[in-house]
C-alpha cells in the first residue's frame, strides 16, 4: 500500500550517511556517522521521504555478496530511520555473471529513483538528490531535481567531473539548515 504524496530527499550513503570507506564489505566496516539518525528525523519532521539511492558495484566486481549488502541495508534502516534502500549492483567491468553490464538504475542513471517512485508516492516537485560525487549530481540533473554535493564523503576536492550542483555545503547537517529555512522552523 502506498504512502501520502510528499517529496524525497535522495541520499547517496558513502560520504552521506555514513564515512566513506571505498568499498565497504560488512556491515561492522559500514560507519555511519553520529548526526545521521538525528537527520533523518528532521527530514521526516519537515515532510519528506528519506530514500537511499547508492551504486555498489562492489557485488558486479565480487567484492561482495547481494545478501551481504542486504544485511548492510537492513542495518542502515534500523539505525538511521531511513524509509528505504535502493542500490546499483551491476558494473560493465564487472566479474560476477549477470551482474557486469550497463543498466538504467546505475547514477547517474534514474532507474533507482523511478523504482522508489512506483514504490512511494513521492513528488517530484520539491524533492533533492544529496550526495559526495559528480554521478550524485547528474543524476539529479537528469531527475530535474534540486541538487546538493557535501565534502563529508568524496566532495569537491575528488570530484570526477565538473558539476555545478545548486548546493555545496560541508554534510548533511547543513543540507538540514537549508531545509529549516524552507520550512521556516527550527528543530
């Protein structure tokens, strides 16, 4: 059953939710940062979906198993507040049959978000993509959404390509105080 229409902020997790570690094969080496859950909250407070859209093709490569990333997942729920997970698996370099080719849901690809929409009834209008790289951003301009990169995973400094996202801020706490302004309240 689908939930009231109301708009997302699109999360990337590396550099977003939790530090960035390359890639992460457990979930004891996934760290999520301390300020994460408290986000989450005022996301939720102001209106919005909080959906994790994360590439990991760290399966495509063999890094790790799709069950593995599932727990990850699970655990990322439980401990943020998160209201979903969607991830990419599939890389054209990858290792593992039937998970190296190219595909639709792979950022900066929208495949990811069109899932969360049919799965959500989720504006578009008004939603965002937050994330650390360059595909986070593409990916939002391909979505015509509101973009914001943050220096707390990847960030300006590492960036693969010039961007222009409509926010460069320090990480997600600040993205909260741009959404405190919007809302007019503070927490």
């Amino acid at each position: 059953m689908k939930k009231k229409a109301k708009p997302a902020i699109f999360l990337d997790r590396d550099g977003v939710l939790t530090k960035e570690k390359s890639y992460i094969r457990s979930t004891n080496e996934l760290e999520i940062f301390p300020y994460s859950k408290s986000c989450i909250e005022k996301i939720h407070t102001y209106g919005y979906y909080a959906i994790v859209v994360s590439n990991q093709s760290g399966i495509a490569r063999g890094y790790f198993t799709e069950e593995t990333l599932l727990s990850m997942n699970q655990y990322l729920i439980q401990e943020t507040g998160v209201d979903a997970v969607y991830y990419c698996p599939h890389h054209q370099k990858g290792v593992i049959q039937g998970y190296a080719f190219n595909c639709n849901c792979r950022k900066p690809a929208i495949g990811m978000l069109e899932k969360a929409c049919s799965d959500f009834q989720i504006t578009m209008n008004g939603s965002y993509v937050v994330g650390d790289r360059a595909c986070d951003i593409r990916l939002g301009e391909n979505a015509n959404l509101k973009t914001v990169l943050l220096d707390s995973g990847y960030g300006v400094a590492r960036l693969e390509e010039i961007v222009v996202p409509d926010y460069t801020l320090k990480d997600l706490r600040d993205f909260i105080k741009i959404l405190e302004r919007k809302e007019g309240n503070s927490i």
